[in-house]
C-alpha cells in the first residue's frame, strides 16, 4: 500500500509544549500534504511540501520531509488547547493520480 | 460564505432505503471527490469527478453512484443502503490535480438502522 503511515497514534502533552508527528510512506512522492481535523468536522488543509523540498513553515507549524527515509515530520510549537484536533498526512504518488490518507494522530493538548 | 458545503449534515435512515447526499463548492474548482470516514477515523477515497467527467472510480459497491451536473456540484446516490455504509462521507475539491491542496465539506454523518 501506498498510504502513509502516521506514529505515533496518540500524543497527549501539556499546552506549551512542541508536538511532533511523524508520517512514513513506501512509495516515492511527488508532495506530502498535512491536515488537521477538527471533532466533528471536516478535514483543514495544514501545508504542502513537494518532494524536491526538505523544510516549510507556516506559523507555529514547521514540516519536514526527508525523501531519503521516506518520511515527514509535523512539529507544531508552543501547542494550545485549540490544536487538539487528529493531524493526518496525505501522499500523492504518480501522475495525477488520488491522494492517500494516513490514518491519522490525535493530539491532545491539556490545557 | 462556506467554500464546500454538504447536505444534510445527518442522516439517519432504515437499511434497504435510497438516499442522496449533495455537495456544492464556491470555489470554482475543476475537480471535486468523495471520501468515506469510517468509526476509526480511516478516509477512503470513492469517487473524483473533473469538469463533469469521472477521473476516480475507487473498488465501491454499485450502490453508490455519483452524479455531477456541473463542476460546482457533486451528488452521491446511495441505494439499497446497508448497515456498513453507516460512516461519515464528505466532499472536497480542488483547482485541478487531485494531488493539489484539497478543501473538504463539514460532513454528512449517516447512520443505516
């Protein structure tokens, strides 16, 4: 299976703290998306990195990609209760072809 | 304004009935989906439709047929529904490649009694 593979399962950390996510994938890339799902809701958009790239930022959140290892990395820095959410990598693989979900981390910042 | 919008937000249903779930999206997007999010959070792919034409056909029971009258909206018959169709299913859409950046609807949560 293409789909990537999220660890751990389960993070639960104190409000302040950094989270940090991995996603593993078997497949060579063409990006790496991250989104976050809220309770009950649908899932957000979080950030894009595409396979020639290693490191993107975007606020608090700084992903990594090491295509050599076939992995990523979500770091969410100085975590709020508001980031309590499941946080779920996507893998596009191939030409034009379907995105494929990992199934998912939930987080849960303590407040 | 919603971006992807989803109706109804719950459905609750006998098995053996036919319901449909529709979608609309504001974005002017070309490409639009369906997902399937079991009770374990797992989101499957079923159906990805471009400009109107099928470009995703996941391995989906022929229950489930999709429809898009034009590129803003994309619906999802379901017949003859069965106890293991109970999940969430939502919508999403893209400018174009279904590997670009993705906007999902809120989700209609359907339950087969």
């Amino acid at each position: 299976s293409q789909q990537g593979e999220e660890d751990p399962q389960a993070l639960s950390i104190q409000e302040g703290e950094n989270a940090t996510m991995n996603c593993s994938y078997k497949t060579s890339i063409n990006n790496l998306q991250w989104y976050r799902q809220n309770s009950g809701r649908g899932l957000v958009h979080l950030i894009l990195i595409r396979s020639n790239e290693r490191e993107k930022h975007s606020g608090r959140l700084r992903v990594t990609l090491d295509t050599s290892k076939k992995s990523s990395s979500l770091l969410i820095t100085a975590s709020r209760a508001a980031d309590t959410a499941s946080y779920f990598c996507a893998t596009g693989h191939g030409a034009n072809s379907k995105l494929t979900f990992g199934k998912g981390i939930t987080l849960s910042v303590r407040p | 304004d919603t971006a992807v919008s989803q109706t109804p937000k719950y459905l609750v249903t006998q098995m053996g009935n036919d319901k449909s779930i529709k979608c609309e999206q504001n974005l002017g997007h070309d490409t639009m989906y369906w997902y399937k999010q079991d009770s374990k959070k797992f989101l499957k792919i079923m159906f990805s439709y471009n400009n109107k034409e099928l470009i995703i056909n996941e391995t989906v029971p022929n229950r489930f047929s999709p429809k898009s009258p034009d590129k803003a909206h994309l619906n999802l018959h379901i017949n003859s529904l069965e106890l293991g169709d109970s999940a969430v299913y939502f919508c999403a859409s893209s400018r174009g490649s279904p590997q670009e950046t993705q906007y999902f609807g809120p989700g209609t949560r359907l339950l087969v009694l």
